[in-house]
C-alpha cells in the first residue's frame, strides 16, 4: 500500500503538481539534478547540494517506484479520457 505523505513529499522536493505525466517527472528530476550536482557546486556550497542531491534522488526513487507499480486502465473510457 502506497504511502500518500511520504509520496506527496517527493513530488514537493522535485517541483511537481497533483498530477504529472512520466515525461515531466523525469524532466523535472534532471533539472534538480543538474542544479544541485555536487561536482558542480561551488566548495562553499558542497554540503547543501550533497543533502539535496541525495533528497532530490530518494524523492524520484519514490516517485517512480509508486509509478512503476501503478494499475493502468486499458478501458477504452479510460484511454478516452487521457485525449492522447
């Protein structure tokens, strides 16, 4: 059974809405990723990006693992509804 505040909490740290499709949850990650890389952080700010780097990626790791076990619809009402 999923968690709903530790999940509501990753979504919070990487920036994302109620609702996000796959494409902007990665997107978003790699954004945070990239800005907080500890290689590319200033010596003085190091510590910071390290804590978040590693929060950024405990966030996208349960992101994707509530994603990765989610029930997707095949209903044709459903498929409808996401006007893909």
């Amino acid at each position: 059974m999923a968690d709903f505040k530790k999940i509501d909490e990753a979504r919070k740290i990487l920036g994302l809405s109620e609702e996000a499709t796959l494409e902007e949850i990665k997107e978003a990650f790699r954004n945070l990723a990239l800005k907080y890389h500890p290689d590319k952080c200033s010596e003085e700010n190091k510590k910071i990006c390290e804590e978040m780097f590693k929060k950024i990626n405990n966030a996208k790791d349960i992101i994707l693992n509530y994603c990765a076990n989610y029930k997707f619809s095949f209903r044709e009402e459903d498929v409808k509804k996401q006007n893909i």
